[in-house]
C-alpha cells in the first residue's frame, strides 16, 4: 500500500469524525499515540508495538488531512532517494 491510499482508506473510515475537530485536537491525539508507542517499546510487546506504529501513522495522516497537506507529495518532495541534508545515499551526515 502506498502513502497516498492509506490517506484515502483513513480518510473514508474517519473524516466524518476528524473533519469536525480542530487540527488541534486531532494532533493531541496524535501525540497521545506517540505516548502509547513509547511506552510499547519500552514494555518490549511486539504486538502493541506494531498496533500503537499504525495508531500513530493513523493520526499523523489525519492531522496532515485536517491540514491539507498530501503527505504522499511532502515526503517524496522531501526525501527523494537521498537524505535532505546532505542529498547522499545513503546519508553521510556526520554524526547521526
């Protein structure tokens, strides 16, 4: 599945809802899956972990959405086969 089809499978499961709050509420909720995925990984349950990894991918698509934003678009404008920093691939930035 691509970027842009997983945009448009959250969006018919939950636009009717997300729409209806402000970009706001919909990135604290966003946050409180990054919260979720933390606490996944430092409890080393490989099932949550994958389950709160698709929460918070969920969450940032329909923050994007509320935004406008085509992340399908920005991230391949951003990352296009090399690192946007150093523009290598794979990345020769020092010290990361």
């Amino acid at each position: 599945m691509q970027i842009g089809e997983f945009e448009d499978m959250v969006g018919r499961i939950y636009w009717h809802r997300d729409s209806r709050r402000s970009v706001e509420q919909n990135y604290i909720h966003l946050v409180e899956e990054v919260g979720e995925l933390g606490s996944a990984i430092v409890g080393g349950d490989r099932a949550s972990i994958e389950e709160e990894l698709a929460d918070t991918l969920a969450w940032l698509v329909t923050v994007a959405a509320v935004l406008k934003v085509d992340l399908d678009r920005v991230a391949t404008r951003r990352y296009n086969n090399a690192c946007p920093k150093c523009r290598s691939l794979p990345c020769r930035c020092a010290g990361l």
